[in-house]
C-alpha cells in the first residue's frame, strides 16, 4: 500500500511540474499551457497583431505576469510605427513583456527574441498586462534585408 501511496503522490508532482496539465493534487492545481500559433510570414504576424512598431534602445525591465508567468519586461524606444497607435507616437517609450513558454524547461528556448539585434521589427498584443509579443517564437524580429521571412518551428 505505501508503494502505491508514493507512486501515485509522485506521478502526481511531475504533472504539476510539467505544468501541462491541471491535475489536483492534495488541494493544488496544475498549470494549464497554451498552444501556441506558428506565425509563417511577416504579413500573417503584422495581422495577427494590434501594435507593429520599430523598436530601438531595448532594456531590459524587470517582469511582467503574462499568463501567470513572470515574463521577462522591457522599454523600448518606437522609432517607427508600422500598424496602430502609441501613446506619444514616434519617440515615445514603451513597455513590453516577452511572452514565454512557461510549461517548457526552456520558457525562451536558446534565447529571449527581445536580446536579438537592434532594431528590432515588433509585432505585440495588448493584453491586461500591457503590451506583450505575439508568442514566445514570433513577435521580435531583427530588421535586416537577409533576415528570413518565416519562423523557426516552435521548439527549434
């Protein structure tokens, strides 16, 4: 009996750690994970998103709660304005949470999108937190005329 006691209690406590599941375990609960969408062009992040900007002078800013999760927070500087509207237009600052994948070991796989080279082409959602980037694989891209147009896979 105390075998399956701790097998269970433990089966238990992965999922939890997992946190793709929500399995109640002794009165907590797991962390649902979302699915994320795979962006193929620039155009389908352009339109998916409600702010596009140019950003440049990116530092970094402490966390922001996106999902649950204490996502990585920056300001930026919004050189240009591509789609919507800022609050002090070209120039003004503005924060944005880099959205993380908080149910992978990895939540911004090799690294956060936001530490890519300046300037940065970002495609952001508002959400109650603020503005945030469209997933943790799509929404910051460098601009460079031999940057590709399409996204690594989620998890690549």
């Amino acid at each position: 009996m105390r075998r399956i006691v701790v097998g269970v209690l433990l089966a238990g406590a992965l999922g939890a750690v997992a946190g793709c599941a929500a399995v109640p375990l002794l009165g907590a609960e797991g962390v649902a994970c979302a699915s994320w969408v795979a962006f193929e062009t620039d155009e389908q992040r352009a339109s998916a998103a409600d702010l596009v900007i140019v950003a440049t002078g990116i530092e970094r800013d402490g966390t922001m709660e996106i999902l649950g999760y204490d996502a990585n927070a920056y300001t930026v500087s919004v050189a240009e304005i591509e789609k919507g509207a800022v609050d002090g237009g070209v120039g003004a600052t503005v924060r944005v949470g880099s959205t993380a994948d908080s149910c992978s070991a990895r939540p911004y796989g090799d690294e956060d999108q936001m530490l890519q080279s300046e300037p940065l082409r970002l495609c952001l959602t508002r959400t109650d937190a603020g503005w945030t980037t469209l997933t943790p694989f799509d929404g910051a891209r460098p601009i460079d005329d031999s940057s590709p147009t399409t996204s690594p896979a989620p998890g690549d």
